[in-house]
C-alpha cells in the first residue's frame, strides 16, 4: 500500500511541478523551449530612400537586423 502511494504522490508532485514551469513561462511571455515572443518594431523615423542607398546600409544607419527591416518595409528580392 506504502509503495501506491508514494508512487501518487510522486505523479501528483512531478504534474504540480509542471503546471507551475507552464504558468511561468506563460507569465514570461515565452514558451517552454525559450523561443523569444516576436516583437512588432516600432518606427520613429521616416528615411527616404536615395539613389544609392543599400539595405545593409539603412540597416546600418538604423542600427536594425536584416528581419526588422524585412518587417518594416516592403523589401525586394535583391536586398
């Protein structure tokens, strides 16, 4: 009888352990394997582009990964 019940409690404690790792990582905005929630840029300045102008170097310009500025604008297959 000793061993069903340690055994329960066991379950019991290893489920409770594991809705709490859940409600955590809900609380943190991140799932379980530590994937970042993606965030939506948000644009301060407007630039407008010049004959010239590069997608490295506006991404430079506006200290920007290549993905927010992907996200930004409408980006041609060549950048």
């Amino acid at each position: 009888m000793a061993r069903s019940s340690n055994k329960t409690t066991l379950l019991f404690n290893l489920a409770l352990m594991l809705s709490f790792l859940l409600i955590a990582s809900v609380v943190q905005s991140r799932s379980v394997l530590g994937r970042a929630a993606a965030s939506t840029p948000e644009c301060v300045s407007v630039h407008g582009v010049v004959t010239g102008d590069t997608c490295s170097a506006v991404e430079k310009q506006f200290d920007l990964t290549a993905n927010d500025f992907k996200a930004i604008v409408e980006v041609r297959p060549n950048c």
